[in-house]
C-alpha cells in the first residue's frame, strides 16, 4: 500500500488540500486516480495512494502539505510510504524497493525532498536535476505499525475526476472532436504566439 501519513492536521483539511494540490496539475492525471482519506486514533491522517502516482508525483505532495503546515521544525510531520515503480527520479535497478519520502525545504529556493530506500540507500532531490546520493545520512527506513490493514477500514473517498471537471476545451482537442473546433483553438493559440512575437520584438528593436 502507497499512503502518506501527515501529524498536525484534521482530515477536513488534509483533504482540502489535496483538492488545492490536484487543481494546481488539472492535465496530469487520469479522472479516475483516487485517494482515500482515515484519521487514525492520535490524530494523525492517512492518505492512500492510487497505484499510477509516480514518485514526483508523491514527492511534490509531500511538499504542499509539508508547506501548509505551521510548525515545520518537525521533518516528519508528513511521510511517504510507497513502492517504486517508476524512474522519473530514482534508477531503474530501485524498481519494487519500498521509499520513504519526506520533505527537505519548502521555500522557494531551497524546495526538495529526502527519498530513503529499505535498503538505506538515500538521496535528495531538489526539482532542479537529478536525485543526489546522500553516503552519511542517520535516516532509519522503517514503517509505521499503526497503519496495518486500514485499507479495508471505512474512509472518505475523492477521485481527481470529481475534483476537477471536464472542460470544453479539453474537448475541443479531442481526437474525435469536430475538425472546426480544433482549427478555432489552433487559431487562437497561433495568433496569441504570433502577438507575442511581435511585441517582444518591438521592445527590444
């Protein structure tokens, strides 16, 4: 099971949050990629994961809800737990290796994350490259006991699709979309380049 535990927010605004961060991205995934949402007893959240987020994808989330946060001195607020199965920041050779992943900086120039793998190798990434080993690291990979069989536990359910809705120029440049409708939209993205074109080279020459 890929999930996030986060301390120090409700549900209600885990799951506000994670509308806000699906919005920011409304073209990179499916309608039908779901999370799922359990408070456990301390009052900590889970999240559970749809198998098609990458680990970017679960990296940058941890960062906004890291970010949200109001006492970030804790670099365990929010964790990740996943088994990787893509190569968008780590190696192929770390397919089916269980990560952990928490943030390293939330401001603007210093925005990144710790990934540590079950067998302790670590890196960091900072959205600018690629991942860093880290060699001296006092990180531990181990998983919480308390999240152990939650998935069949009752939980409030979101799918991206619910959250952000199909608009008519997505549409509009669909395969099987009228052939008018396509010509108008590329018209009106050629003529915004072409306006562009031309006031930069009037304010330069």
């Amino acid at each position: 099971m890929d999930y996030i535990k986060v301390k120090g927010l409700q549900k209600d605004e885990v799951i506000g949050l994670v509308k806000e961060w699906i919005k920011l991205y409304p073209h990179s995934f499916n309608p039908e990629v779901n999370f799922w949402f359990y408070e456990l007893a301390d009052n900590q959240v889970i999240i559970g994961l749809h198998d098609d987020l990458s680990t970017l994808a679960v990296s940058l989330l941890v960062i906004y809800l890291t970010s949200a946060l109001k006492d970030t001195s804790e670099t365990e607020n929010v964790v990740a737990y996943l088994t990787v199965d893509d190569n968008e920041i780590l190696l192929k050779q770390n397919y089916g290796r269980r990560a952990k992943i928490v943030a390293k900086g939330t401001d603007d120039d210093n925005t990144g994350v710790i990934i540590l793998l079950e067998n302790n190798y670590c890196v960091d990434y900072y959205f600018r490259g690629k991942a860093h080993q880290v060699k001296n690291h006092d990180l531990v990979f181990e998983e919480p006991n308390d999240v152990e069989g939650i998935e069949n536990a009752a939980k409030e359910e979101i799918f991206v699709g619910d959250v952000i809705p199909k608009k008519k120029i997505e549409r509009s440049l669909e395969p099987d979309a009228e052939p008018w409708q396509k010509l108008m939209w590329y018209a009106i993205c050629t003529a915004v380049g072409l306006g562009i074109g031309f006031l930069l080279v009037y304010l330069y020459f």
